[in-house]
C-alpha cells in the first residue's frame, strides 16, 4: 500500500475481475474451443486468485480503497461508478475466485467429453466475472447490474443440459423468481436515489455516511433539507430485503434452489457455495446501516423459519443433490437471522465457511454421482444415479472421498474442530444473547436456531451412513456385483483440499472460541447485545450434546441397517417429504390463479373487448350498405329523374321544332288564344 497507488490498486482490482469475462469471450470465438477452453478458463481464474490475494494482504484491516470515474449524466444529474476495496471486498474476492478456481479444476474430470463443454468454460467465466464485479461496485446502480449478470449467467448455466425438459423448466423458475426479488432490489435504490440524491455505496453506507446521519423525527425520515414519510425507511429496507430473499433463496422465495440441482453438480457447488445465493447476504452487509430495527426483526423472523422449515424438509429427502440443496437453504437462513439479530460479522464468517463445507460436499457427492453414473453405463442399467436409497458401502471403495465427505459434514453439523463449529456457534449464542435483551417472543428464533443445528446434524449423518455404510444396495436390486472406484486424481485432490479448508486452524488457533477467529476482526461488530456469558457454554453444549446423539441414532437406523420406526406414515414425513407443499400452494394458488385470470381476461377481450369492435364493425358495414342504397335509390334517383325528366321535355317541345313559319303562327295564334281564355274566365271569376 506504501508503494502502491490507489489508482493502481482499483487498476489491479479491475485486471482480476475482467479475465473471467475475457475468458467469456475468447473461448466463444476462438478455434478449437472445445479442447483449449478448459487450459484458458483455469488459467484466467488462477490469475483472478492470485490478484485477489495480494489485493487481501494489501487492504486487509488497513485503508479502503476506493476509486471513482464518471458514468454518465442524466438532467444534470451525474453519476459516477468506481472500485470499491475494504475488508469484505478482498475477502470476498478471494473466497469466489478460489472457490471457482476448484471447481474449474474439478470440472476438467467431471464434464470430461461433454459436447458443449466449450460453453460450460464459457459460461463459467461470465458468471466469475459477475460475482466478482458485485463484490467490487461502489455504486448501487453498478451493483445492480451485476446482480442481474449473476442471474442471467446462472440461467445459463442451471439449464446448462438444455436438452433436458426438467432443466429448461428449472432454470426458467429460477429466472421468474428472482426476477420478483430484482424488483424489490429497484425499487430500493429509486428509494434511496429519491432521498439522498446518491448512489455511491460509501457515501450513503460509510461511517458518519448519509444514511447514518438521517434521522427519524415526528414520522418524517429527515435528511439535512430533505425528508419523506418515514414508512419510506422501511419500504426501502424490505425492498432490498426482497432482492436477497429471492438470490438467496429464502421464504417464500426459495422454491427455486432445489430445482436448480438439474445443472451440473460442479455447477451446483459454485451457486450454493460462493457465489449466486452469498449475494444476498453480501447484500444485506453492504447496505446494513440502512435497516432499521422493525426491518432487523422481519430478517431475523424470515431467516429464523426459513432455516428451520428447509432443515425439516431434508431429513426426508432421498436425492443426495436435494438433500444438500435444502441444507445451503438452511444455512443461508442462518446468516439471515445473524443478519437480523445484528450478528453481521457472524454471518458473513458463516458465509466464508459455509463455502467451503457446502462446495466440498456437493464435490463429494458429484464424485460418487459421477461412479454410480459409470457403473450405470458400463452395465446399461437404469436407475436414478442421484438415489441414497441405492447406495451404500462407498467409503471402502471410495476412501478419500468419504474421508472428505465426512470432514464437511461435521463441519456443517457444527461439530468441534472444524470450522463450522466456529461460526454457527458465533450465531446461535449471539443470537441467544439478543433475544435475552428483548425478551418475549424474541426467544423463539434462537430456539427454533438451536433445534434446526440438530436437524442439520441428523440429516447429514442420515446421508452419510446411507450413502457410506452397509452394502451397495443397488448389487441387491440387480442381483449383480459391481466395481466401483474413487474419483479421478483431479476431483480427488479438490475434494483433499476443500476437507483442509473446513478445519479450524484455517480461521482460528482457538478450536473452542469463535471470539479468536482473525477473519471476525477484520469485520464490523455490533454491540447493541446484552452479553451471557453463561451462553457461551451452554449453547455449545447443548448443540453437541444433542448433535452426537442424533448421530449416533442415525447410525443405529441407517448405518447399521436396524429397523426404525415408521416414519413415513405419519402426516408429519408426507408433510416434509412434499416440501412442506409450497410448490403445490404456488401451482395451484398462484400458477393456476394467474391462468385463470388470464382466462378471464382472455374471455373479457374475446366477448367484451372484441364483441364492442366488431358491432362497431358490423355497424359500420350496416351503415355502409344504407348509405349505398340511399346513394344508389335517392340522391342518384333525384339527379337521374332530373335528368330524364328534363330530356323528356326536350323531345316534347322538339316536336315544335319543325322550322316552318306556318308551324310557328299556328302556335302562336293558339298559346295567345289560351291566354284570352285564361283571362277571361279567371276576369269571371
């Protein structure tokens, strides 16, 4: 930083963050794509990492960065854009360039021979690109962009297979539903724009910035000479709120995620881990001085319920990709309720960790995905490749992938030593701690909290022992014995690395205390809470007490096969096990509503709308064929009547037109003869 200007610095920022989108380009247009597209994108990407780690080590808890041009000018209102670089910028940039850069590695085995793989590298590089231009806007409007390239690059490449009707669907829900949420994230900044006359990230959201320094007084929401009602403060927090709702797949917007597993599971590794659905939460920590506590207690309560209900749902789910898609659902909700409990550090340490655990398992599960869909192809067999129902006995025949398979669950469940313990304890006894000072109701979030981290804890346990213990099940259904081997070196030596990223040296020295982690001290916290210390015990005994017992009966019932009790009876597991309804709600509440709607709106154009123009139509032609005849039988009647009586006077009078004088006297004589007689009599008279 001494010897680096901030000009070159933003110019550095700007280098990483346009390689994946140069990457984007090339390989669409450059010959032999499809055999040199994988060499361009692992290398545009290694370079993003490398510049993203010496941007971490050049501002981390040291001065931002921040540097701006000018964008355009609109009614003499000038907008400028610019590189944005403080500590959660760089962490941000190394957490999704790093993540990508697995993937990307991962993928060159996992996609192996795919024909459209040049557009997979493609796309990939568009979607890297987006992120990282999100995580680096210092304006609003900028932001928003990125946003919605994040979206469209995710369109991409959830419906990757194209040629799948099931994928094509998903990636449309994707595309509508966080369309709903762009509309929140607009209508926020125009909120914003309309009060501060700024879009400029640190100015509005800095210390003593624009939003800190409005006030609320007598129901206006002030700022300096300008104010506006102030249900504004809370129609522009739930407005942005809205936006992460959808990107982060939380209720009632969440719908879209687990349909979203029809893309490649790399694919699926990369949106549940760093990038599509952080962006929310990223959100919600760039613009967090805006919320005030009514809008605080909505997040808490959203991302409380939503954490609950989708850890619920995948303690009954059989697709090993589903399974892990409710889980990041899970535990995107808990960095919301860290989120709205004032927890923010918390949720964004969740978020860093998080990342690694849940792109390692969905590594790990893309590895076993990618045996079974070998032994299914080697033998032509049919069967659902993704089913825990079907397998069993993998962690002899795939060692390093149980072995790393296992380290991220126990990191998910938050078990001691890993990384996950770190940060979800950091949430849970926070989050203790603000209900205490609240009180009444309050209490319900972190409880509901503590009895989801159970949940999470059972499910992946379930997945484990299904998928790792007892015997292939499919060698049973078959009647067959078949040889199933670990992943190729290249996804084997990710998956290695993932599992040494989820412990807690990486973030800690204290494997016990989340206070000791280096990456919470580079980030805002927030002392509005009533200290427990007592909570700094009891909540993590609690957690791992009840964590490992749960473990341990998933083990009797899934691991050693035992008979379990009939779950799937009950009302309860159908509940669950169908998503708790919400896609049936929204088909036939919503879906069919609209159609139905149209359809009215259809009859009303096509009977009233229509039936309106074409009387006026049938009128007109009515009106047309009168005026014809009136024309044809009247006026023309009158003129030719004219006409002929007038020709018929004339051959009349043309008798007397003979040329003889004594034709003419005879005339005259009887014409002045009438006339006396006229006279006279009329004299009589």
């Amino acid at each position: 930083m001494d010897t680096l200007t901030q000009e070159n610095i933003s110019i550095l920022a700007l280098v990483a963050v346009l390689l994946p989108l140069l990457t984007f380009f090339t390989i669409l247009f450059i010959p032999g794509k499809a055999s040199r597209g994988g060499y361009i994108a692992i290398a545009s990407i290694a370079a993003s990492l490398i510049i993203s780690i010496f941007l971490f080590s050049v501002v981390w808890n040291r001065q931002p960065v921040h540097e701006q041009f000018e964008w355009f000018t609109i009614a003499g209102r000038t907008f400028q854009a610019g590189v944005l670089l403080n500590n959660l910028s760089v962490l941000m940039m190394v957490l999704v360039s790093g993540i990508a850069l697995l993937v990307h590695v991962y993928s060159t085995k996992y996609m192996q021979g795919d024909p459209y793989l040049y557009r997979y590298w493609a796309y990939l590089g568009l979607f890297c690109f987006s992120m990282l231009l999100l995580v680096i806007a210092d304006n609003l409007l900028l932001m928003y962009m990125a946003w919605e390239l994040v979206g469209f690059s995710s369109y991409l490449l959830i419906g990757f297979w194209f040629t799948r009707h099931t994928a094509v669907l998903a990636n449309r829900k994707a595309f509508i539903m966080n369309r709903l949420g762009d509309l929140g994230f607009l209508t926020g900044i125009m909120i914003v724009l309309n009060q501060f006359n700024t879009l400029d990230i640190t100015k509005l959201f800095g210390d003593n910035g624009l939003v800190m320094s409005a006030v609320v007084e007598n129901g206006f929401w002030i700022n300096g000479t300008s104010s506006m009602p102030d249900v504004w403060l809370n129609i522009a927090g739930l407005a942005f709120f809205l936006g992460a709702v959808a990107k982060s797949a939380q209720f009632p917007l969440h719908t879209w995620l687990p349909d979203a597993m029809e893309g490649p599971t790399s694919v699926s590794s990369l949106i549940h881990a760093a990038t599509m659905v952080a962006a929310g939460v990223f959100l919600l920590a760039r613009i967090n001085p805006l919320f005030s506590a009514d809008v605080l207690t909505v997040i808490a309560v959203i991302g409380a319920f939503t954490a609950f209900m989708s850890a619920s749902i995948a303690l009954v789910q059989n697709d090993i990709k589903r399974i892990l898609a409710f889980s990041t659902i899970s535990q995107l909700g808990f960095m919301m309720l860290a989120m709205g409990v004032g927890a923010q550090s918390s949720a964004i340490f969740h978020l860093v960790t998080h990342a690694f655990f849940k792109c390692l398992l969905f590594l790990a599960a893309g590895a076993v995905i990618h045996e079974m869909a070998h032994l299914r192809d080697k033998n032509n067999l049919q069967f659902d490749t993704q089913d825990i129902r079907l397998m069993g006995g993998l962690r002899k025949r795939m060692p390093v992938t149980f072995v790393c398979m296992l380290v991220a669950s126990l990191a998910l469940a938050g078990l001691p030593l890993t990384s996950g313990y770190l940060s979800k304890d950091a949430i849970l006894i926070q989050s203790f701690e603000w209900a205490e000072g609240r009180g009444g109701l309050s209490r319900l979030i972190p409880y509901s909290a503590l009895i989801t981290s159970w949940f999470t804890a059972f499910y992946i346990a379930r997945l484990i022992f299904k998928v790792f213990f007892g015997e292939l099940r499919i060698e049973k259904q078959f009647a067959m014995k078949f040889s199933v081997h670990e992943a190729p070196a290249a996804m084997k030596h990710v998956l290695v690395v993932l599992a040494a990223l989820c412990l807690f040296p990486v973030f800690s020295s204290n494997p016990l205390l989340f206070e000791d982690a280096w990456l919470l001290k580079g980030l805002p916290v927030a002392d509005t809470m009533t200290r427990v210390n007592a909570f700094h015990t009891i909540v993590p005994a609690a957690v791992n007490i009840m964590a490992v017992l749960l473990i341990y009966l998933a083990y009797q019932w899934y691991g050693r096969q035992k008979k379990m009790p009939a779950f799937s009876n009950t009302a309860l597991f159908r509940f669950a096990g169908n998503q708790w309804f919400f896609d049936k709600v929204y088909d036939n509440v919503i879906v069919d509503g609209i159609v139905l709607i149209s359809r009215g709106i259809y009859f009303f154009d096509k009977v009233v709308v229509d039936g309106v123009v074409n009387l006026v139509g049938r009128a007109g032609v009515v009106l047309s064929y009168l005026s014809r005849w009136t024309d044809r039988n009247i006026i023309d009647g009158i003129v030719n009547g004219a006409a002929y009586l007038t020709g018929q006077t004339g051959r009349f009078f043309r008798h007397f037109q003979t040329g003889r004088l004594q034709h003419y006297f005879v005339t005259m004589l009887l014409i002045l003869l009438g006339f006396f007689i006229f006279k006279y009599y009329s004299g009589a008279i």
